[in-house]
C-alpha cells in the first residue's frame, strides 16, 4: 500500500448549503483521512492523504466515500492537475524563474491548456517531459495522482457535453 496526497473539490447541489452541516456525514462515511475546507458557501474541499494499492483506487474510492456522504454533491475538480509555473516550483523544490527559464528555452515544453495572463498545464504532462527531457524521478505517487486527476477532470468536463456536441467533437 501507498499513500497518495490530493484535493477533491465539489459543489453542493443546493448553492445556500453549509458545509458545516456534512462534516460528521464525511467523517462516517469515511473521509476520517481528509483535512475539510469549507471557506466557500456551497463546496467544500477535502485534502486527502489515503492509503491504497494505487492512485485510482485511492481517489476513486474518497469520491465514492464523499458521494456516500453527500449524494447530491458534484466533483468540481481533482488536484493537483491544472498548474502555473509557480505550483510547478513548488512541487520540484526550485524556483519559478528556473521552470520559466525550461519554457522558454525548450521548444518541446508542453502546450498549456490555458494562455493569457497566467499560463496553466497539466502536472502529469510537464511531469512527463520533465522526466525524459530531465532525466529526473519524480516521486511516483505524485505523477500517479497526476495522471488520474487529469484523467477524471477530463472525464468530468466531457460528461457536461451533449450527446450530439461529443459525438461531434470526440471521433
């Protein structure tokens, strides 16, 4: 078994619901390994660190205990996936400048997913160019977590199409 580290993040289904009001739900339905954000009237976020035999068990498994708890709340998004040069840094242990220096003088960085003020990519393909780019490890687990958030906010974000649109767009 491993332990593997993310935030889940979800919406109430009702906007004035306190999350307050969910926390011994959460607890019982067993979320006991999850530090509970409440700072926003109608979502609530859940930092876990949950043991198991590999990222997708561990996070599927604290999105089920969360539904369980609360059947009406919907996933908003699962992190770490979307990330600036700055939580990039972090993650690495070296400076923002140093990764901005790889963007810029790389021509086979990753594309981010989003351009403008701030740039955003996805972790687990930076981490993916990093590692052969770099030859540097990075931590398994986190790469693990990496590629099944990106995953599953996919998956979230392409439910929300209709059936017609995805047909459309998705060969």
């Amino acid at each position: 078994m491993k332990e593997f580290d993310f935030t889940l993040k979800f919406a109430f289904s009702e906007v004035s619901a306190d999350a307050q009001d969910y926390l011994a739900l959460l607890f019982e339905a067993g979320c006991d390994d999850a530090i509970v954000g409440i700072g926003k009237q109608g979502r609530v976020a859940l930092q876990f660190s949950r043991e198991a035999k590999d990222a997708y068990g561990a996070i599927s498994s604290a999105i089920n205990d969360v539904k369980r708890a609360i059947p009406n709340a919907r996933l908003i998004e699962a992190t770490p996936d979307f990330v600036g040069l700055s939580d990039i840094a972090k993650l690495l242990g070296c400076s923002r400048q140093y990764i901005r220096k790889l963007m810029t003088e790389n021509e086979s960085f990753p594309l981010p997913v989003h351009s403008g003020k701030t740039e955003i990519w996805h972790l687990c393909r930076f981490l993916d160019w990093y590692e052969v780019e770099h030859k540097k490890q990075v931590e398994y687990t986190v790469r693990e977590v990496a590629s099944i958030n990106m995953q599953i906010n996919l998956a979230n974000e392409l439910s929300q199409l209709d059936l017609e649109t995805q047909h459309r767009v998705v060969p």
